[in-house]
C-alpha cells in the first residue's frame, strides 16, 4: 500500500499554503477509500488539482461572461440575449446556477433556488441535490451540514473520495484512463489537457 508523504504533496501542490492541512485530511482519507496505489493517487489528485485551482478553490465560481456562458453551457443559454441578460443580474451567480442545474441531478426547477444551493463544492466540484444527499446519506448527516462540511479540508477531501469510491473511478485510474476518468467526473473532456498534465507530473513526484 502506498500512502501519500507531507513532501510529496508539497510537490504536487507548490503554491498552496495549507499543506499541513490537507496533508492531516488526505493521509487519512486516501487509505479508507483505497485510493492507496501510485497510479490511483495520482489520478485522485490530478483531478482534484484540476476541479479545484489546486486545492484553492473549494466552491464552484460560476462568475462568468456572457461569451463564456454561450461556449460552455450553450443548451442553457442559446442565445446572446439570454446570456446577457442572465450576467447582469444583481445575483448573477446565484441565477446562472439555477439555471443550467435546473430539473436535474434531483435538483428542482429554476425557481426552487436548488441549482445554487446544491452547486459544485468541495475538491471534485460535488453537485446536485442527490449527491448532496447520498454524501451525507454516507456520513449520517443532513444535506445541510453536508453542505457546510464541504466547506472544510476534510470534507472537501471526503466529498472527493466519496465521489470517487461511489463511481467506481479506482478501476479507471488502475489503467490511466485518464480520458475515461474525465468524463465520469466532468461529464465530458474540459481540460483534458492540464488534468494530463497534473497525472503525469504526480506519476513522476510518486515515483511511478
């Protein structure tokens, strides 16, 4: 079994100042979800690094323009008009969530507000009321606290190890899949590329 070293992660993540934080929830976490292989922690954390700015960014921002509105979510928003109108709102992130998470992942309609409240957090971006709630389900706490949990280092460390324990992503990350491993985890290839690039560099930190 391989476990994760306080320098291996300082590597892994240069620039984060809460080393020693993330270190105290992973070198606990990774071993109770099996993530315990070179090529499954480095899977585990290329991705996270990806889905969360390298461990800064532990809530999704959806602070976007209308042109980026178009290009990413352009079911949701087909038009220039509506994209626009949608970034001038005064509670422009909060009205961009409810919409593209409208009436899905066991979320509400626009109107319930549920899009906002279950938006991505946590090291994987865990979104969706039904995550929400089978993740707390997990812990044997509310959605609420769930929510709040995410919020921490271990509980946006434990959200991602639920997450991947729950899709079963140590079968893909056993074969570097790292394309299969994207698409379960973003629902299609975005950044691909620098997901590629935080495996290989962790494969090589690992001693892979």
């Amino acid at each position: 079994m391989t476990r994760l070293t306080k320098e291996q992660l300082k590597q892994l993540l240069p620039k984060n100042p809460y080393i020693d934080y993330w270190y105290n929830a992973l070198s606990q976490l990774l071993p109770d979800y099996e993530i315990n292989t070179p090529q499954r922690i480095a899977a585990f954390m290329a991705q996270c690094a990806h889905e969360s700015g390298g461990f800064t960014a532990l809530e999704e921002n959806l602070n976007y323009k209308p042109a980026t509105l178009r290009k990413l979510f352009s079911k949701y928003f087909p038009t220039d008009e509506l994209a626009a109108q949608y970034c001038s709102k005064t509670n422009k992130q909060e009205a961009i969530a409810n919409r593209i998470y409208a009436s899905r992942m066991g979320n509400g309609d626009e109107a319930s507000g549920d899009g906002f409240k279950y938006k991505g957090r946590g090291l994987i971006q865990l979104t969706g009321k039904d995550n929400y709630t089978f993740f707390a389900g997990s812990l044997g706490i509310s959605v609420e606290e769930a929510a709040e949990y995410m919020h921490t280092f271990e509980g946006a460390a434990q959200s991602a190890c639920w997450f991947w324990e729950t899709n079963n992503l140590n079968q893909w990350a056993d074969k570097g899949d790292i394309l299969t491993l994207t698409k379960r985890i973003n629902g299609g290839t975005i950044g691909l590329e620098d997901r590629i690039k935080h495996y290989e560099h962790a494969l090589h930190v690992l001693g892979a």
